[in-house]
C-alpha cells in the first residue's frame, strides 16, 4: 500500500482494536503504528476479521512513539503522511509508571503524532484519545503519572494543533468497559480489579460516598463514537466526553455487580482519603487493588450533551451502565479475568 485513508496509533490496544473493525469495514485503509514483531501483525489481522472488518486492509508501520520520527523508515513514513485521519489513540497507561516513560510516551510521543499530522498534506482531522477527569489529583490521592501525562498532552497537542492549523478533535473517554453486546475485553485492569476483589470476598468497603462515582463507557460505543465522528465537518475543534452519565453511583454499582455475581456487597463506604490510606498500608496486596487507580473515581460530573447528540446521529445507543457492568463481568468470568485470552496487555507495576 503507498497510501492510506487513515493512520491509527495504539491499534494494538483496547479501544484502538476496535477502531480498527469499524474503519476496515467501511474499506478504508489504515496504517497502523506498531511495535514489537513482525508476528503481531497476523494476530491482529485475525482478531479484527473476527469482528467483522477487514484485516487484510491493515498496513502495518513498524514504529514506536518514544522516539524521534516515531522510528519509521523513510519508505513508511511516505505512506504515514497520506493519512486523511490520523486516529491517536497509543499511550503508556499503566500503575507505577515511570515518569521517564510517561513523559516520551505520552506527552513528547502525543507531540510527534501532532508532527507528523502537519506534515501530512491529506489531513483533514487529527482525532486525540485523552483522559475523562479535567484536573490534577487531590493531593491525598498516590501519584499517578499517567493520569498527569495524560493532561499535559492534551494541553500540548491542543496547543501544536492551534499553532499549525491542524483540524483537531478530542474524546475524553471515562474508564472503558467490555463490548456492550459481549463484554468482551482485552483490558483486565481497572473495573475489572474491582470485580475481582468482590467476586473473592476481598472488597469489605464500598470506596467513596453516596456522590462518588466511576463513569462507564463500553469500548464498541467508544470506537463507534470516534470512527463516526471523525468524519463530520462539525466535529473539528470539539471536545467530547464519552461515558455513560446514567451510572449509578460506586456503591450502587457495586452492588448491582454483587447481586449478579451473588456474593455479598459491602456495607460500609469509607471516605477516599482512607480508602487510600488503607491500600498504601498494606491492603492493597490482599484486595488486588492499586492505589492509583482512585484516580478514576470522583463526584465531578461531564459535559457529555454534545457527545450523547452526535452518538444519537452516527446511530449509537448508549447501554445500560448496570447491564454493561454486568456483561462485562460475565465475560470477566468466563475468561477467568484474562489468563484464558491471549489479548491481554500487561499493566502494572
Ligand atoms: N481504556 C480506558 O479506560 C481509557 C480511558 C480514557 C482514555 N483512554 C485513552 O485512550 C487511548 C487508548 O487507550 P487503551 O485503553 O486502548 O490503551 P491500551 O490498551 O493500554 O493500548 C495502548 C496502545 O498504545 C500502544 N503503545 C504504548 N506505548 C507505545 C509506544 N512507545 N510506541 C507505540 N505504541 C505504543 C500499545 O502498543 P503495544 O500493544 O505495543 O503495547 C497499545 O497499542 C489512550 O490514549 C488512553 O490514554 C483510555
């Protein structure tokens, strides 16, 4: 392939692998940065025919956004400025991340799609995948180097797109779930840590109170989601936050999860500060639980209205938070939370 219709980083990943369906399907050509070997090419080749795209349209671009000119060859960064879209959707998103690694990732990494974006004479959108919360940590909360890496690429690429005329849009995803009509998923980390520190009796407190929640959004709506809006002239220069307003508060949630594993659901909420407290002392071996990953539960609410209109008009609807948390967990089940997938990424510290 000497051109492509669109160039998608993270395809590897969770949401990026389902981005990839949508837009093969569609015939669209579409480079994919990648690292590692060779091999991983017919894996996911495979694993989008799956689910129905086409994976003989994927290109892959052997690369790797720590480095200068995200390390393509000359030849492959020709097809890499043929772009029309270029999808940034790769990131170091981990627990314990180091700050080195966040930094040339995720901020210079963000920086050099943005670059190349520029460079790339067909460009009509550059789409950036970035965090849900608009602001840094309380500072009881443990460091969390992704969830700041995260915001200063965002503010950098918003930036570098204003000064070289790049037509950007930005998703805010909140933590992304199992496929709405599935559960299937290739990330074990997060929610699911959640679910399986219930399903082994180790979640005796509900973290947060009553207004405390942890915004779901399934990752078929998200990829949808970016995949249709990519290609509306409306959506140039626009945020939009994609995450199911109607779930319910954490410990409602929890207990609707509870209810479906039939295991008892904690009782007791415990304000986040101990929450905290209690996971740096020791209990965070013993529930499965990182730290860091508080981070993603808040009371702050989303200006979603924009993201629910356009996801009525490309033709999405939003699921039930219960029912998808619930299909997720099925899936967590059955797959006996990753270790019977071979799709699982590795995560944490
Ligand atoms: N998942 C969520 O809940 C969530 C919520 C909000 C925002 N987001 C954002 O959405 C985007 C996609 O998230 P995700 O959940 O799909 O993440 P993910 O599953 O962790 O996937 C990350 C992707 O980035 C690639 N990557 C990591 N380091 C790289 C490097 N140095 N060079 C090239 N590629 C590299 C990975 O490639 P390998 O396969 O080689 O590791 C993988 O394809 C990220 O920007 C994330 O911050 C995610």
């Amino acid at each position: 392939m000497r051109t492509v219709d669109a160039l998608v980083t993270g395809g590897t990943g969770f949401i990026g692998r389902w981005l990839l369906p949508e837009l093969t399907a569609d015939g669209q050509r579409v480079a994919v940065l990648m690292r590692g070997e060779s091999g991983r090419l017919g894996e996911l080749r495979s694993w989008v025919d799956a689910h129905k795209g086409r994976g003989d349209l994927l290109h892959p671009l052997p690369g790797d956004l720590a480095a200068p000119g995200l390390r393509l060859n000359a030849d492959d960064m020709v097809v890499a400025r043929t772009a029309r879209t270029i999808f940034h959707l790769g990131a170091a998103m981990s627990f314990g991340l180091p700050d080195a690694v966040a930094r040339d990732v995720n901020v210079e990494g963000s920086l050099r799609v943005a670059e190349l974006a520029a460079d790339s004479p067909r460009l009509q959108r550059l789409v950036l995948a970035t965090g849900f919360q608009h602001r840094r940590a309380p500072f009881w909360m443990p460091d969390n180097k992704y969830h700041d890496s995260k915001l200063e690429a965002d503010t950098a690429v918003r930036e570098y797109a204003k000064a070289h005329a790049i037509p950007l849009t930005v998703v805010h995803p909140g933590p992304v779930v199992g496929d709405s009509r599935t559960g299937e998923t290739t990330q074990f980390w997060g929610w699911p840590d959640l679910v399986k520190a219930l399903w082994r009796g180790r979640l005796p407190v509900a973290p947060g109170g009553n207004h405390h929640w942890m915004p779901l959004v399934a990752v078929n709506y998200v990829a949808g989601f970016i995949a249709g809006a990519a290609s509306l002239d409306e959506t140039v220069g626009q945020d939009y936050w994609l995450l199911h307003d109607s779930t319910p508060p954490l410990g409602e949630l929890i207990a609707a999860v509870a209810g479906y594993l039939g295991v008892s659901a904690p009782t007791l909420h415990l304000p986040m500060p101990l929450v905290v407290l209690g996971l740096r002392s020791g209990l965070s071996r013993w529930t499965g639980l990182d730290p860091e990953a508080l981070v993603f539960i808040g009371t702050d609410r989303f200006p979603v209205a924009d993201a629910v209109r356009l996801a009525e008009q490309i033709g999405l609807t939003e699921p039930d938070p219960i029912e998808l948390a619930c299909t997720t967990t099925r899936f967590l089940l059955d797959t006996d939370f990753g270790a019977k997938t071979s799709s699982e990424r590795p995560h944490s510290r």
